[in-house]
C-alpha cells in the first residue's frame, strides 16, 4: 500500500464537510516554513470542543523509525494542535510499537480502504481544546492549505460546461426516444381509424363488432361453400320441377341425398 492509498482513505474518513475542515501538507506557519504535517483535521462541532488532530503517514517500518529518530517535525506542532497520529498500513508499526509514546495514536489503514484505530491519541496539552489559542502564523497556513485544494474558476467552469453538455445530450437522446414512441401511437391510431372507417363502426357497440368477427373467423368456410353450392343445387331442382321440367320425387331424392351428404360433410369436417 502507498502513500496516495493511505492519504485517500483518510480523506474518506473526515468526508463530513459539515463536520471537518481538512487540509493537507500543511507548515507551522506561512513563508519558508519546512515543517509539515501530511494532514490536519479541525472538528468544527461546539460539542467536540473544535479539537484539532494531526495526522503522520507512514508506510514503511524504516519510514516510520526515522520519523521517532527525528522528533523535532511533529513536536513542533504539539504546541497547536490537540491530538496526534500516526496513519500506517497494517504491519507496519509492530516493529515499533514499543518505542512509539503513549499518547500519539495509532489507525490502521486496511487493504479495502477502510480504517480502525489501534490506539486512539490521547490530549497534548492539559488545557480543554476550547481554551486553547491557535497562532496566526498556523491559522493563516492551514486557511492556505484548504484554499490550494479548491478548484479554480476556470475549473469550475469547465466541469459547469462538460456537465451542460452532457445534460444536453441526455436530453437530446431522450427527445428523441419519446419522439419515436409518439410517432408509432400516432401510426396506430391512424390505422385503427381507417379501419373504423372501412367497415363503418363508428357509433356502434365495439365489443359487439369484435364478437361478430371472432365469430366469423372461428367458421369452417370450406363447409360453408360447400353447404352454400348444395342449396344452390337444390335449389335449382326445385325451380326445375316448378316449371315442369323435372320429376318431384327426383328432387325430394335430391334434397334428401343433399341432406345425407351434409350430414356426412358435417361429421367428417373438423
């Protein structure tokens, strides 16, 4: 794990603007100032006494011995600040863990990103967090610090501008999407009312209209022209004997032969 890795995930743990005001790097006061801290953290909360932490990051055990070799960095800023820690990934501070004082803290930074304290920090100075005085020097520094890390304008504007235009586009797409739906509902309509038109059912009872054509679907046509071309037949010889031209029972044969044969028809037709 690096550096950048532990520094991120320590940002994610003070993410509460409303809370923290954090700003890194971080000198003892403007001007050339070469003491820094990776990270100080101002809790802006009443009830937590606006306490001010400062963080270490280390990620190497070597790292970390020099860092307790040389205590004049970190002691200089005991002086305003309330708590100290040091941010290490695991393993890192086992080496050491008996030569590091009692009252710096220790959190782990875990693989996934996640934190945890191995040893909470314990108050640098006897006075309450809200009794203390921040030099100008440290305020106006750690102001700067939080400054460098806020956009530009310029930056502002880019990201309002990208932002816009992906907005447009998205817009764009969905016009488009709806436009497309609308336009096939209009084609439907506009089918459905030649229909209407075609088969003249404006007015009337549609449910009725629908039934008569499922009806008409659902009839065998083969045997209805069949039983149609059969009472034509019969019909034929029927005007036949009317005029004299044919026998009676010829026809009443007919008729009952036309008759057995629908029968037939009727029985073998699915």
């Amino acid at each position: 794990m690096n550096a950048h890795e532990v520094r991120t995930a320590l940002r994610n743990k003070f993410n509460d603007r409303r809370r923290y005001a954090m700003a890194e790097e971080v000198g003892l006061t403007t001007g050339g100032a070469r003491r820094r801290l990776d990270m100080i953290v101002a809790d802006c909360y009443n009830s937590n006494g606006y306490r001010v932490d400062g963080f270490e990051i280390k990620v190497s055990t070597a790292d970390l011995r020099r860092e307790l070799a040389d205590p004049d960095k970190h002691i200089a800023f005991f002086e305003v600040i309330d708590y100290y820690t040091l941010v290490c990934p695991p393993k890192v501070v086992e080496p050491v863990l008996d030569i590091i004082p009692k009252t710096w803290g220790i959190l782990i930074v875990n693989e996934d990103g996640t934190t945890r304290y191995k040893r909470r920090p314990l108050a640098l100075q006897d006075k309450r967090p809200e009794d203390r005085r921040i030099p100008r020097g440290f305020f106006a520094s750690f102001v700067r610090a939080i400054q460098e890390k806020q956009p530009s304008k310029q930056e502002l504007d880019a990201e309002y501008e990208r932002g816009f235009k992906e907005g447009a586009e998205e817009n764009r797409r969905r016009y488009d999407f709806n436009k497309g739906r609308v336009q096939r509902e209009i084609k439907k309509l506009d089918e459905y009312d030649k229909l209407m038109a075609r088969f003249g059912i404006y007015g009337d009872d549609i449910d009725k209209i629908m039934d008569e054509f499922e009806a008409f679907r659902k009839l065998n046509r083969a045997h209805l022209l069949w039983a149609l071309n059969s009472s034509i037949n019969s019909l034929e010889q029927m005007k036949q004997y009317l005029e004299g031209k044919g026998d009676a029972d010829t026809s009443d044969q007919a008729q009952v032969a036309g008759d057995d044969t629908l029968r037939e028809k009727e029985g073998g037709v699915s």
